[in-house]
C-alpha cells in the first residue's frame, strides 16, 4: 500500500476525511476539498469533513467536476483511497446533471433525463404521477409550470437533484446602489473580499442559492449589494419585526433607497413597495386556527424579480409550500449555519437553491472580521429539593426542565455579570417564567415574545446606545438582531440539544469590538440536561471554537 507521511489527509471507508491542521500542506488541501466535502468538525488539531450527496450535488451545481475532486484526494491523502468512496463518490457527482428542467413554453417546462434507466424509475414513480404532466419520449416529461417546484422538491427525495436551468422571469427594473459612505456617520463604506465573492458566486451560478456567513460577518451588506446586482425589485422575508426594521435602517444607510420605495409588511403596516420588507410570521399568518393564509399572496402574486429569505434555514413549511410555488422568481437564501435539527437541508437545497459560498467561523475571526470568542460551560449543582424532583419526574421531558429552571443558576449568573461589570451582557433563557424570575434578581429588563414590538426596539436601541449595559431575552433574540456592542452571552436554558439555537446565540456577540467575547452556558450537573448539552457543545467544536467545561465551585473561586 502507498503511504505518503507528509501529506495531511487520511480519507476513510466511512466517507469522512480527516485533515491535519499542523501540516504545511493544510491550506493547499483544505481549499482544494472545501467545494465537495462538508465541513464537519474544526477543533485545534485535526479538522474532520464528510462526502455526502449534498455537499457532491452542491460542488456540482457550482462547476466543479469530479476530476477535480479526485485529484484533490489523491493528491494530500496519506494512503490509498478506499475503493467504495471512490465509486460512491462518482456515482453521486453523477447524479447532478442528469436530470435537467428546461423551459418548453410560457405555461410548460421539460424534464430531460439522459441516464435511461433513472427515466424508467420517474415514469413509474407513483410520488411522481402528479408533477408529471406528460411523457413525450423514453427520457423526456412534460411538467406544468406551476409543479415546478413541488416535482423537484419530490426527486431530491428520492434521491435525485434537478438542474433547473428554466430561467426566470423578470420583476419590474428597479435600480439601487450601494453608497460610498454609510448616511448615518459618513464612513467609507465598502465591500469585503468574501463579501463580494458571495454575490459573484450567487450571480454567476444562476440566481438562486444560498449563503453562508457567520453571525456578525455582513449577511445583509450581502444581500443588498445582490439586490444591487439585479437591479429589480425584491422581497426581503425576515424571522421578526425587529430584523425587518434593522433591514430598513441599512437599507437607508447604506444604499440609495429612497424611503418612500421602501415598504414593510408587518403587524404594523402593510404596504408593497419596489423592496418590501416582511416576515415569516405575517406570511404565515391565520384570522382562525384552520384558516387560510392570505397574507401569502404578498409571495406568490407580486412580480419580484428577487426574493430574499433571511435566516433561511428557519423557513417554516407553509413559506417552504409557498416557495415551491415561485420557482420562476430569483430566490437569495442567508443564514449563518445551515443545520436544521429535522434534517430538511435538502428541503433548502431544492426550494431555494445549491449552497453557492460558505466561509468558516474561525476563518472570519482570524481575519478580525468577527470578534474571537471563548466558550465555557458551567456544570451548576441542583438543591437537594430540585435534584429529588428530577430523579422522581414523571417523564424525561419534565426531567430536563427541572434542570433547565434550576434556582441556583440565578445566583451564577449574577456572579458572572459582577465579573464582567461594565460590558454589554445578554442572560438568554428558554422559559419565560426562569426568565421574569431572574430579571427581577437582577434588576433587568426581560425581553420575550409577548412583550410589543415598539418596546423591544426601544429596549434593543438603548442597548446598543450603552444606556442599558444588561438584558435578559427570550428565544425571540435568537434570529437577526443587531446587537454590536454585546461581548458577554450566558446561555440558562435552550431549546433541549439545538445546534441552530447554539449558533444563533453564539452569534449575538461575534461583532467585532477590539477585545474577546465569552459565551457562558450554564447546564445543571447530573441533570437530564447534562445530555442534550453534548449536543450543543457540537457545533460550536466543529466550528474550531475550544469549550471549556468547568465546575462552579472553580469558577466562583
């Protein structure tokens, strides 16, 4: 067996690649399997990445080619190549380009199939027999316009992803352009180098896709200078109210947007304007429990040239419906982390569109364009009373909120806030009733979903003046809010093992503020709790973040 010690990669039967991080040849064979194979872990010594069918269909659908793919392989991988990788990995890259939708007329699209015995499969398909509009040959259907999106998402299921090169139709031309400086202080303004490679990679792949940038790395500077590119208008779909309002204040300050052409589209107002502003929940929206969606329409009846979705990866399945019904509009998905805890990535995948640009965390913050950050985890004892409670529950979900709602936990918090006297401090909480508890401990202002909007701006406002320096805030502070001068997160409870919460609260305090962030979870020792953490813990070492794990009793002294 050839064996190469002074390259960096051992490639392994179970399709994961392991990656030196020591090795001189690291950045050489990073960049070169970056394209096809998906990053998994990132810790300090060896960098772990997995061949799966999306990050093969993803390559693909980017212009990249199984040879280069192969040749990356061979050429840093210590030992041979296992066989079945190999022949998986071609059987898979194979896939993408074999089955191509293509425009007939205004109301019919055509799916190609040139693999035969694929198009023998999709004939007899019963999923299928309702996309299908008619086969006109061995290899080629007719599919009505309107199942476009449904008879894709339907194939990627089974395994096989459509190139759709059906084109799109075009919104009403509307042009905008980014500033030089920013209206509100007058600093230069300007793309970043990764900033500007995304939209290149969105533009020049076909106009549908998504981007993946770090919490605090300027997904909405990306999104713009998209919009800017197209020049049509756009429809911009946010996870609040509070995202949707910063997404107007950056569009005013930093493009040339008049404000009479912007519109929102909210519990507030609602107005269609050239680029109009909504929300997941306003779309979603129903009078009565069984009712219909009205406000649907503003997605599926307007001619967008463009449609942006904010954190796409939060896409609830009405809009993920609705999308697969405006496959002719150009689609822009943001999202710092595409992990979904359903497994649904496929579901963005063929909806939205291929993950067109992806850059890692700690590559960002090496570059000093998000803030470094120190993770520690905090093992809290439970009273002897909670810790009984717990061991008699009833059931393991009851379990895990006894731990999560652990009392001692507030008297940890306060201790760390009395540490870091003076910084910007977010205490972020699952349930609303430790979250009220701990604010009036604390003498804080307690941010949740049932708070208005207005008073949860004014209250985000004051922080990022710095006349509040501490706020305790509910899972609604998740998703896209600006908060640049937090440095301090501590995390008391979340949603059981969610590695998508983990990133979206770890990315509260990545903008950059000259010194660290330290992100502080604190999880009860002995506790159902102690389980999902392990989960969590997850993403944040596959992003290369150390975590630390300590006992209070050190921490306190």
């Amino acid at each position: 067996m050839s064996y190469h010690p002074e390259r960096p990669m051992i490639v392994q039967g179970d399709h994961s690649l392991l990656l030196e991080t020591h090795n001189p040849q690291f950045n050489a064979a990073r960049d070169a399997i970056s394209p096809f194979a998906e990053l998994e872990k990132s810790p300090e010594h060896i960098h772990s990445y997995r061949l799966n069918p999306l990050s093969l269909w993803n390559a693909a659908a980017a212009g990249h080619t199984l040879a280069e793919a192969e040749a990356a392989l061979h050429d840093y991988s210590k030992y041979a190549i296992p066989p079945n990788v190999l022949e998986e990995m071609r059987r898979t890259f194979a896939r993408y380009g074999q089955l191509i939708l293509t425009r007939d007329d205004e109301q019919t699209l055509r799916l190609t199939i040139s693999d035969p015995f694929i198009a023998a499969q999709v004939a007899k398909e019963k999923s299928l027999v309702d996309k299908l509009k008619q086969q006109i040959a061995d290899n080629i259907f007719l599919v009505d316009t309107a199942r476009r999106g449904s008879l894709k998402h339907a194939l990627i299921k089974l395994g096989f992803p459509v190139d759709d090169q059906a084109g799109f139709k075009d919104g009403h031309q509307f042009d905008l352009n980014l500033r030089s400086h920013t209206l509100s202080d007058h600093h230069a303004f300007e793309l970043r180098d990764y900033q500007h490679k995304a939209v290149e990679s969105f533009v020049a792949s076909g106009n549908h896709g998504v981007i993946v940038l770090a919490c605090g790395a300027g997904k909405t500077i990306v999104g713009m200078a998209t919009m800017a590119r197209i020049g049509m208008t756009t429809l911009i779909v946010t996870p609040n109210t509070a995202a949707a309002h910063q997404w107007h204040a950056e569009l005013l300050d930093k493009t040339d947007i008049d404000a009479e052409n912007l519109g929102e589209y909210t519990g507030a107002r609602k107005e269609i304007q050239a680029v109009t502003i909504a929300t997941y929940q306003m779309l979603t929206h129903r009078s009565k429990k069984d009712g219909e969606m009205a406000n649907m329409s503003v997605i599926t009846e307007h001619e967008w040239g463009l449609i942006v979705f904010d954190e796409v990866h939060v896409l609830p399945a009405p809009v993920f419906r609705a999308v697969s019904n405006i496959q002719a509009r150009r689609r822009l998905g943001l999202t710092a982390t595409l992990i979904r805890e359903d497994g649904l990535e496929k579901d963005v995948f063929s909806l939205i569109g291929p993950k067109r640009y992806d850059l890692p965390w700690r590559d960002l913050e090496q570059s000093g364009h998000i803030a470094e950050a120190h993770c520690i985890e905090i093992r809290v004892p439970m009273s002897k009373d909670d810790h009984f409670a717990h061991a008699i529950a009833e059931d393991k979900r009851k379990a895990y909120r006894i731990g999560a709602e652990n009392r001692i936990k507030d008297s940890v918090a306060q201790a760390l806030i009395e540490k870091h006297d003076g910084e910007g401090i977010l205490v972020i909480g699952q349930y609303i009733k430790q979250l009220t508890r701990i604010a009036e401990t604390l003498g804080a202002p307690v941010i949740t979903g049932r708070m208005s909007s207005a008073e949860r701006e004014r209250l985000y406002t004051a922080f990022r003046a710095g006349d509040i320096r501490l706020l305790v805030v509910s899972k609604v502070a998740n998703y896209a809010i600006d908060l640049p001068d937090a440095s301090i997160a501590i995390q008391i409870s979340g949603a059981f093992g969610s590695r998508q919460e983990e990133a979206q609260r770890l990315g509260r305090i990545l903008r950059p503020k000259g010194g660290p962030s330290y992100f502080y979870t604190l999880v009860s020792d002995e506790s159902e709790e102690l389980k999902f953490a392990i989960n969590r813990q997850r993403f944040l070492a596959e992003q290369g973040y150390d975590y630390l794990i300590e006992d209070w009793g050190n921490v306190a002294n």
